[in-house]
C-alpha cells in the first residue's frame, strides 16, 4: 500500500508542480514500469511543466539537478503510467458521492476514467468538480445518457436500475438530439440494446457525420456483425458476443425478435 500511496502523492503534486514550469521535478531510484519496457530498476525521471523531458539511469551525467529543482528518492517505490478505467458510471449508486469515488480511483492509481452512462442533470455537478479540481480527481470523459428504446432498461425506480437513460423511438429528432449532447460536450455517443435497428443506424449515421464516436450494447435485436458493419465504434460487455459464435445464430435471433 506504501508504494500506491506514493503514486497517488504523485500524481497530485505533478498537476500542482506545472504551474512553476522553469524548474524541474526529478524523481530518483524508482523502479519504472511501462507497456513498453516493462520493469526498469533505478531509474531517474524528469518532469518539467506538463511534459516528462527524460528518464535515465539513476546517476547518469545526463541528469543536471539546479537549486529551484524538487527531488523526491523513490528508492522501493514504483512508478507507473497513469491507469484508465475506461468503464463507469458515477451516478450509479446515489449513496457513493463524486468525491469520495474520485479519491478511490487515484488511491488506486487510476487518472482517468470514462463514464459511459449518466443522465446529465445528475453528473454534471461531478463533471464540474473535476474541471474546477483537477488536482483532486481524474481526468473524466463521458457519454451522456444511454441512449435506449422501449421499454428502456435503466429508467430508476427499481433496486439496481437507477435512471441513466433516455428512450428515442422512430419519431424522435436523432439529430436535434444529438445536437443537444454536443453542446455538452460529451465524449462519445453510448446506445443500449433495446432500441430498434433502424433507429440504432440512423444514430450511427448521424454521429459519424458528426465526428462523434458511438459505443454500445448491441441491440438485442440486432446481429454483431451488421451492428459493426453500420459503423459502430465500440462494443460493451461484449453483448451478443456469444450469439454471433453459435452455429443457429440466425434462429436464435430470428426467436429474440419475435419476443421483442
């Protein structure tokens, strides 16, 4: 645990730190640890302003240390890049506050994450926590609603199925809606498995034409395969998955269809 607090303290000070940009961080004798490399003993970073300027053997001549410098000995620490934890939903359980969520995720290492499902009247108070405090959470990408038809899966009102969602049907104005979104600035598109296909490509169409990616689960009524094909950016808990492997794939979705 003492070398995850370290990263946490870490990744506070750095945001902390780029406002004097003149002089350097240098962080000596850490084991370094990155996709490409994998474990790197002794090593001596250096970080100036928002951008790391060298990563050397601890010692190297290279490395010139000036009286405005901060140095930390990382000797039996860890560093590591910054995680991602590329699916949440803050709003997901009331009792959990944006704060305290925010202070688990750097506990653990983690500085960004990407929300993929809120309703934006409750999310956007953490949102805005995170814009006005970035020194005290990750960095947080988000969808929007999830974007549903009907019945519409996470409407509130039941355990376990807070609301999340909106329901668009063939009449609803996809493109004012998504017009809408934007003007939030929301990330990404996310689309859940009850809407229809026709509506599920139309918002595909539009999004693209857009510039905005879209993620989803499958429609339920819907093929993997065509669902990619219409130009879906991302797939969530792998849903339809295993129907896509079976071998009467075709009339097990022909089945759904007729009970949806």
């Amino acid at each position: 645990m003492r070398s995850f607090s370290f990263l946490l303290t870490l990744s506070i000070f750095l945001v902390s730190f780029q406002a004097s940009s003149a002089s350097k961080l240098i962080i000596e004798n850490a084991t370094l640890i990155d996709a490409a490399t994998l474990v790197r003993e002794s090593m001596t970073v250096v970080v100036q302003g928002d951008e790391i300027r060298s990563i050397e053997k601890s010692g190297s001549k290279n490395i010139t240390v000036e009286r405005e410098d901060k140095v930390i000995d990382a000797t039996g620490k860890f560093l590591i890049p910054g995680l991602w934890d590329a699916h949440v939903h803050l709003t997901f359980i009331p009792q959990l506050d944006y704060e305290t969520t925010y202070k688990l995720f750097l506990m653990n290492g983690i500085t960004s994450v990407r929300d993929t499902g809120a309703v934006l009247s409750k999310l956007q108070p953490a949102i805005d926590f995170a814009n006005e405090n970035p020194h005290k959470t990750p960095r947080v990408f988000f969808s929007g609603p999830l974007i549903d038809g009907n019945p519409r899966v996470y409407k509130g009102g039941e355990p376990g199925f807070p609301e999340l969602s909106i329901e668009v049907n063939e009449d609803t104005d996809l493109e004012a809606l998504i017009d809408d979104l934007i003007k939030e600035r929301v990330s990404f598109l996310k689309t859940y498995e009850m809407l229809s296909p026709s509506t599920f490509i139309k918002l595909l169409e539009i999004a693209k034409q857009k510039n905005l990616r879209v993620t989803s689960h499958i429609p339920l009524s819907m093929d993997l395969s065509d669902a990619v094909d219409a130009g879906l950016g991302g797939m969530q808990h792998i849903r339809n998955l295993d129907l896509a492997c079976a071998e009467n794939a075709e009339e097990i979705l022909a089945q759904r269809q007729e009970l949806l």
